[in-house]
C-alpha cells in the first residue's frame, strides 16, 4: 500500500492506495506557518501510526524548511518518499502526464503547464502572489469593509457583511494578526464575497478582476506550448472555482486571453495525482520538480 498526502493550509488529506486507486481518506487540520517549522507540522498531522509503506507521496501548497528532516521522519513509514507541490500533483492527477495547463485554485493560485516545455506560473504565497486566489479575494473583501468602516469610501455590502461575521471590526486586527490561522480565515472571506457579486458592484468587481488574474496566470503557463495554433487543454482543480460566478469570469477572460485553450474536467484531482505518482516507478515529466528519497 501507498499513501498520497495533499494538503495546505485549508487542510491535508491522506490517502491510502493501492496501484495509483485511492482506498481510504482521512483528513487532519491545515498548515499554517505560525506554527514554527512546517515539516515538523506535516509530521505531526500524518502520525506515527503508518508503518509497512510502499511509497509516500505528497503535494503541499506550503513551503517546507528542512525537506530532509521531513523525509527522514517519513522512512521510518515507507521505503520510498515523494516531496513534491500542489500543482504537480494537481497536473498529474487532471492529465496523467499528458499534455496541458492546469491551475489549482484554493487559498492560493498556481498553474503548471507540460509540453515541449515545463512552466510554473504564480504560487508565490500569499504575502506577493497567488493573484486571483481565495486569500487574494478575501482580502480585497476586507479592504473593500474597511474602507466603508473608516470612511474612505461608502459603507456597503461587504463592510456589513464583515462586521456580521466578525462583529466590531475595530477588534478584528487584534484578531487576525495574532491567529495562526489568519490565512486560512481571510481566505474564507472569499464565500461571502462570490455571495454578495449578485447584487454588489464592489463584490462584482473583485470577483471579475479574480477571474482576470487566474486567466492571465493559465496563459502564462500556456507558453510551454511552443508553436502556434496548437489547442491548450486546460483543467482546474480546487474549491474556488466551484463557484459559478468566478468560473463564468475565469472562462470569458481566459477566451479572451487565449482562444485557443479548452477547458475540459481533470481526470482527477491532486490527491488521485499523488496516488498516481506513488504508484510509478518513474515520475517521468514531473521527476525534476520532486525531491525523491529511498531508504
């Protein structure tokens, strides 16, 4: 047996697998980088329980600090550790290894796109990156409450919508900079922004310039397509673009950024990219993009 891990800081999930199938999923809290090292958190969510492994695959939206502390504490579980991002889990789960871009659109915004080359476009994190994504979005929700709660602007929409969230938001700064979780729970902000675009222009506009940074990251990537008049499939994956306001949005800027993409459903997602990855022997396109160790 295998086991695929993906996960950030909304939260991991953990598979168990057999030949690339996932069999079981259990779930453990997000990562958050206030915590201290984030390798020893990884270690921490999986536990100690596993033991008899094949292979130990994982995807993570966050940046590790000591890659070997973390593979060394996972040998202990598998004869073979794969340490790898989101977003190459992501592509190998939507086009297993085949040809296209995928975006990954979560608390943060990554595109991977596989063809005559490989390009990696945003996921640069929150604090100057991940443009388009629910933390991205959610912020400018909050900019958005603060600025009809101080007066800058008119009091709208989203400034009553924060304070029934978070009550008096002259407290919420204590709040949220001191929460390890502060990420994660701007990021959840985006909800009510997407909700309130059906009848709020400010809401309205944050969600069609979401839309415009997520299209221009997709045709970014869509350069590792070398020559031209070549169709790009495109698949996302993620929570954000479930929602069908900021998905129409993402589909008109990205026709318009790049006609010649075609959006289609991924295969799969990125844990069933993970269990894909535990399952071969070689990782074929994405091997320079893992950090591989065996005992």
């Amino acid at each position: 047996m295998d086991l695929a891990i993906d996960g950030g800081q909304t939260g991991l999930r953990l598979a168990l697998c057999s030949r690339g199938r996932v069999e079981e999923i259990r779930r453990a809290p997000g990562l958050s980088y206030a915590e201290g090292s984030p390798a020893k958190a990884v270690l921490e969510r999986i536990g100690s329980g596993w033991r008899g492994l094949g292979t130990i695959c994982m995807g993570l939206t966050t940046l590790l600090d000591d890659h070997d502390a973390l593979a060394d504490g996972l040998l202990a579980m598998a004869e073979r550790v794969m340490i790898t991002t989101d977003v190459v889990t992501s592509h190998a789960g939507a086009f297993a290894g085949g040809r296209g871009v995928v975006l990954a659109a979560g608390t943060g915004a990554i595109a991977l796109g596989v063809a005559d080359t490989v390009r990696q476009v945003d996921g640069w994190g929150y604090l100057y990156g991940d443009a388009g994504g629910g933390f991205w979005i959610g912020r400018r929700g909050l900019d958005a409450a603060y600025r009809g709660f101080d007066g800058r602007a008119e009091a709208g929409a989203l400034t009553e919508r924060a304070q029934a969230v978070w009550g008096d938001l002259a407290e919420l700064p204590g709040l949220l900079y001191l929460s390890p979780d502060a990420v994660a729970r701007i990021a959840r902000f985006a909800v009510h922004v997407f909700e309130l675009a059906e009848r709020d222009a400010t809401a309205r506009a944050i969600v069609s310039e979401a839309g415009r940074e997520l299209a221009s990251t997709v045709a970014a990537a869509a350069r590792c397509f070398s020559e031209d008049g070549q169709v790009v499939p495109v698949a996302w994956t993620g929570r954000l673009l479930r929602d069908s306001r900021l998905r129409a949005a993402f589909g008109a800027e990205l026709a318009a950024h790049l006609p010649l993409a075609r959006l289609q459903p991924p295969a799969g997602d990125s844990l069933a990219g993970a269990a894909l990855l535990a399952a071969a022997d070689d990782p074929g396109v994405y091997d320079s993009m893992i950090r591989t160790v065996t005992r």
